[in-house]
C-alpha cells in the first residue's frame, strides 16, 4: 500500500512561493497570477501504518514550521506536479527514506516525492504553459502525475532488440535534418553528416543506440566542458568532473562505439587539463573511470557484468575526493586500478582479443 503526504510551509515562512509568485509575474504573457503555494508531496510504500504517522510528524515535517495534510486542499487553483526524471537522484526522498529505517531498525521503505504547484488566479492555458516552462527543468525533472500510484515499484520493458536506422547513408541533407528534429538529437547537420558520410565507409547503417551514444558521450562533453572552462576562467577558478569509464583505457569490440567514446572523454579531458595547468589556469579538470557500478540504469538498460559493481554512493564519494584533491584520473575500487595497472604490461593485440573474449561471454554480439 501506499502512503501519501503533503507538507506546505506556513504561510509566513513560505519563502520559495513568494519568490516563484515574483519570477512569474515578470514572465511574458503572466497578467492573471495572483497567489502561488508550494506543497512537498511524499509518496511512502513498504511502511506499517504506525510507523507512517510517526514518519510524518519526525521526519517528512517540522510541526513548527509545517502545515501537514493527508488531501491536498486545491479548490480554485491550477495544479501541476514535478518529480525528478527516473534515475535522477532525489535527495529529499533519500534522505527521507535513510531516516526512517534508523528509526524502525529494518528494512528501507520505498519514498518518492514530487512538489506539487498550486497557482491562483484567472490564468489562461498559454499563462499556466509558461510557468510550467519555468519551473520544470526536463534535463533532470517531468511533469508529475496526481493520482495516488497502486505502487512505487517502477517496471521496465528490456528492449529485446535495438532500432536500426534504415536507409540512414541514403538520407539528403534535408532528410537529415528532419531526423535530428524527430529524434531530438543535439548534434547539428554537420555532425550528424559527418556520422552518415562514415557509416557509408562502413557500408551499414547505424543503431539509433549508436547515434545517441555519439550525441551525449562525445558532442554534449564537449561543448559543456568547454562552456563551462570559459565561465569558470571568468570567475578564476572551478572544478569540472567528466564521467568517463574504465572502458576508455582499451579497444572494445563488440561495444567499440561506446569504448571509443569514452576514450574520447577520457582524452579530452587529459588534454584540456594540460592545456589549463600551461596557462596558469585555476580551473581544475578530472576524469573518473569507473568500471561497473550499482545503478537503475543496470536494471532499465537488462545489464549483467562480469564484475561485482561498485556502490553508487562510494563512487560518488572517491569522485568528489579525488576531484577536489587534485588528481587527473580517478579509478574506483582496488580491482579496476590493478586492471588499469596491469594493461601497461598488455600488447593492445592482447588487450582486444581480452575484452572481445568478455564481451562475447557476456552475450553481446
């Protein structure tokens, strides 16, 4: 079963309505927006009823700074929702959920949490479009749902089989175009002829998974990394942590786009720290190579490896250190580092029928 909660600021200490009332009244178009509320939806399941009640006065709110209600009161206003996008790390809900297991002394219960917006007024379709547009932020959150879920376990479809882009190599230019249009890539027509004029060399056309993986793991690095060098140079220092992978440090057939790709990460970022420390830069590049790490994505994407992952939170933890500690590449975890180590006593002829041998053991074809 689960349970559900909402938690409002009081009135005189809801400070983040306010501010949003004010941001979006200054948004084109906004005329009618008269009052704004705020409310943390947390949604609870795996939990006794006891010890729910508890949760609520301890830890999803502070009676002396709360408003606590079980059924939203939402007459007179438009209401939306935003949760964090799956796989996106919430740390409301974490937090919520680590503390509530300190105090039963078993198992964690599942938490998930949205907040949830009430806006006043005699707002228009196009003015309650805008405010959605500003606070929603699609790079790591979605429009949220108001019904009350039956469950919070979240079930993934594993694709049996990947999407090739039939007739890709054959596609004009315009015809490319349409393509980053349908697709939303965030390569340009250049880039994305670049990629056609190749899988011609090839004579194949790709996966959309190889696209994509081109699009985020190469092009999106690279224009935010140099983006972010350019403002953190203005400001006279900064620190930027690029996710690379242990996969970077070998060839990688049967999974050689994603190999190359972060090598090309991997790369990029060893040579953008050279280039920084020679000008007297106190911008700071690092990259982190992890090899298999406890994640949803290993249960969204059906990913075994033949390595015990690593904890997510761990990983985390040896990133953030190593970052601020100065070091250019950081290896999690003893095992990866003596397989980074010993690669150096490797022929790259050795290394590439290794890592086919893995691959092929693994099922990838």
């Amino acid at each position: 079963m689960v349970y559900r909660v909402f938690v409002e600021k009081k009135p005189e200490l809801a400070n983040d309505a306010r501010s949003l009332l004010s941001e979006a009244k200054q948004l084109p178009g906004v005329e009618h927006l008269e009052r704004v509320r705020i409310l943390n939806r947390y949604d609870v399941e795996h939990i006794t009823p006891e010890l729910f009640d508890y949760a609520v006065k301890t830890v999803f709110s502070e009676p002396q700074v709360d408003l606590v209600t079980r059924e939203a009161d939402t007459d007179g206003a438009s209401v939306f929702a935003v949760e964090y996008l799956p796989g996106q790390f919430d740390q409301r809900a974490d937090s919520a959920a680590q503390c509530i297991q300190i105090i039963s002394q078993g198992e964690r219960p599942d938490v998930r949490t949205a907040r949830v917006y009430l806006l006043y007024g005699a707002l228009t379709d196009a003015e309650l479009a805008a405010v959605k547009k500003h606070v929603i932020n699609p790079v790591d959150s979605r429009e949220a749902s108001l019904a009350l879920p039956e469950t919070l376990e979240i079930r993934y479809e594993i694709p049996t089989e990947v999407e090739t882009l039939t007739g890709f190599c054959a596609r004009s230019d315009e015809e490319l175009a349409q393509l980053i249009e349908e697709r939303g890539l965030a390569m340009d027509l250049d880039d994305i002829r670049f990629c056609r004029d190749y899988f011609r060399t090839e004579q194949r056309d790709p996966t959309i998974t190889e696209l994509r993986m081109i699009d985020t793991n190469i092009r999106a690095v690279h224009i935010l990394t140099k983006l972010a060098v350019q403002d953190f140079e203005k400001r006279g220092h900064g620190y930027i942590l690029n996710v690379a992978s242990s996969a970077g440090f070998l060839p990688g057939p049967l999974m050689a786009t994603y190999y190359a790709t972060k090598n090309y990460v991997l790369r990029l970022t060893q040579a953008l720290r050279e280039e920084l420390r020679h000008r007297g830069s106190r911008v700071r590049v690092c990259a982190l190579c992890p090899g298999p790490v406890d994640t949803e994505f290993n249960r969204v994407a059906g990913v075994k490896f033949s390595l015990n992952g690593l904890d997510a939170k761990r990983v985390a933890r040896e990133a953030i250190d190593g970052l601020f500690a100065g070091r250019a590449v950081i290896v999690p975890g003893v095992t990866m580092k003596a397989m980074t180590v010993a690669r150096h006593f490797a022929p790259d002829s050795l290394l590439v029928r290794i890592t086919y041998h893995f691959q092929h053991k693994k099922g990838v074809k």
